[in-house]
C-alpha cells in the first residue's frame, strides 16, 4: 500500500447504518453531531432516560478478525455486559487497513446506545497517524466510555529461528541483516510498528509481510514461511506452551502475570523501548450522556468480577479500568506518543 489512505473498498455500512451515515453527511456534521432545539440528534430521536435503556440487542464492533486479542477481550466482556444489561451484546468482526475499517463502520452507526465500539486503541493510534485520509476519527467521532484494558504483546520466533534469548535473537538479526521476514496483524498495527520500532533502535532493516489479523498471520509462522511476530499474549500462548513458537520478550513497560519469567524487551537488550497496548469502549459520537454513564457503571461491575479478571490475566491481560475522562487522556497520550514514533522512525505504510 503506497500511498497513506485505507482502501477505496472499504467495508460498506449495513442497512441499518446508512441511515445515520446520510443524514451525517447530508447535516454537514463533519464528524460531529449537534442537538437541535427538537431534541433530534443527527435525525435520530433521543432516548429521555437510561432507564429504558437497553431494550433491543446491542451491537459491540472490533476492527480485528476472530479469535485475536481484540476479539477474545470483546466476548468476553460482551457476555458480561449483556448479563449486566439485560440484553445480549452482539460482536461483530470488521478487520482491515489497521483498525481503519472497524471504525469507519462504528462511526457510521446510530448514536443511540446500541452501537459500540471495543477499540484496540493503541493500535488506532497509530493508523490515525498513518492513514491522514481517513473520513473517521476516533477523537472526533467517538464518545469515550471507559478504559477496559492493557494486553501486552510478545516476541514469538519459529523454532527454526537458533536463537533462545533476546540477546541472542538480536545478535541473529545482525548477522543477517536484511534478510529476515516478519509477519504482522497488518499495515499500520501495533504489531507491525512495535517491529518497525525494534528494526530503527537496532538499525536493522526487515522484511514486512502484513495480514489481516493474527489468526491469518499465525499459520505462516507456526509454519516457517516467516521467523518471528509480535502478536498478543492471548492469541500466542497456546503455541508458545505447545513449544510450536518460542516466547522471547514482552514489549510491555512490566511483565506479564501468564509468563513471569519472560523478560520485556527494555530488559532484554533494547533499553527505553516501552510499548502497551490499550483497550478501551467506544459510543458514536452524540450517544445520550445518560446511555455513556449507564454504560461505564455497568462496565465497572463487569470489570470488577474476579473471575473475569483471573481469566482475563491468564490470557496476558491486565485489567485497566478507567471512567470517559481517563480514557479520553489516554487516547491523548497514545496519539502523541505514537506521532513522535512514527516521525522520528519514518515509518510510512507500504
């Protein structure tokens, strides 16, 4: 992909979306959405209270294909939620062109509480730097719900790959500078930067070879067609314990409960490299004040279970909770944090 815009083929909205992706464009919004005197928002009519809140199944998008990080964060909270609601939580799976995909559709959906978006949100960070072109904004045109989580991602090899140690992987590296192959969750992900990043502090060139999420990605390296991926904890783990992968390091500021033994990177040889990956809920922009605060009291409920988070840190997960305030300023320092990364690594998509 050369030039820094998602494809023109982008996933079209489902019927009942388009509803609220006309009346957007034909208002002028520009991304945002304004009351009228009526109490329409957007041509959608506003609930008066939480109280009637839910009572249709609610829709909870992630930009990621099944069976990875994102989507095994997603089901389960949408389980729990749904208990908590009183009504089922549905997810959908809307995967490419690094996230861009699942939230042009979540934006492009009725602000009405029953549309929500579960954000990999350091992944969005980094294509909303890379894709400048792109119509939605997870700023602009999202209502920020609540902080859910921070799920680390791991340096795993081939088998094949004679390297038992960070140390010894980057040493690996150097001797075979510009040869190695490196697969990602796809162009502009937090898996293609956090290599990207690791291949500009060792000053090191690497082959990328993008797909579209970890479930396409793994195959090729459980087969050896590429050495190494970064790729979540909870998507990885299963190889790792089969001894199908080799674990190497965390790219996490600390490390993981599920493998207290695996060194982070910053320990393991490339100093200051810090990088978390954040999960948080969405609502388009607009959703009822009420409906965003009934949400984030459920989720707090939802979070706050112990078998969740027992079943959640086992799968390399730790949980982070935060009210709309807290992450809204992590989405602000991500956004910043991953600007400065890609400028001063020029990492570009290709």
């Amino acid at each position: 992909m050369n030039d820094k815009s998602f494809p023109s083929d982008i996933s079209s909205p489902s019927d009942h979306d388009a509803p609220a992706l006309s009346r957007r464009r034909a208002l002028g919004l520009a991304g945002g959405v304004a009351l009228s005197a009526g109490g329409v928002l957007a041509g959608w009519p506003l609930l008066a209270s939480a109280q009637d809140y839910p009572s249709k199944t609610v829709r909870m998008v992630i930009a990621f294909p099944p069976a990875g990080a994102t989507d095994i964060l997603a089901r389960a909270v949408a389980q729990r939620l749904g208990d908590t609601l009183g009504q089922q939580v549905v997810v959908e799976n809307k995967p490419g062109a690094g996230g861009m995909i699942g939230l042009e559709n979540a934006a492009q959906s009725a602000p009405d509480g029953y549309h929500l978006f579960l954000c990999a949100l350091t992944n969005q960070a980094i294509a909303g730097h890379l894709y400048p072109n792109a119509t939605s904004d997870i700023t602009r045109d999202f209502e920020p719900v609540s902080l859910l989580a921070n799920g680390a991602h791991m340096l795993n090899v081939h088998p094949s790959v004679p390297a038992k140690t960070l140390p010894e992987f980057i040493q690996w590296l150097k001797a075979n500078d510009g040869k190695v192959t490196y697969a990602s969750q796809g162009n502009g992900t937090l898996s293609h930067l956090e290599t990207e990043l690791l291949a500009q502090r060792l000053n090191l060139k690497l082959t990328h070879i993008p797909y579209k999420g970890s479930s396409q990605a793994l195959p090729d390296l459980l087969a050896g067609t590429v050495s190494f991926m970064f790729d979540s904890v909870a998507a990885s783990m299963v190889h790792v314990k089969a001894g199908k992968l080799r674990a190497l390091a965390v790219a996490a500021t600390q490390r993981v409960p599920a493998f207290p033994d695996l060194p982070t990177v910053a320990e393991g040889g490339v100093p200051g490299y810090d990088v978390d990956n954040w999960f948080g809920l969405f609502v388009p922009k607009g959703t009822p004040p009420d409906i965003v605060k009934r949400l984030n009291a459920d989720l707090t409920k939802v979070l706050a279970d112990p078998e969740l988070g027992k079943a959640l840190v086992q799968q390399g997960y730790a949980i982070q909770h935060g009210d709309p305030a807290k992450l809204a300023a992590v989405t602000k320092a991500e956004r910043s944090k991953w600007g400065e990364v890609i400028k001063t690594a020029n990492v570009t998509i290709r």
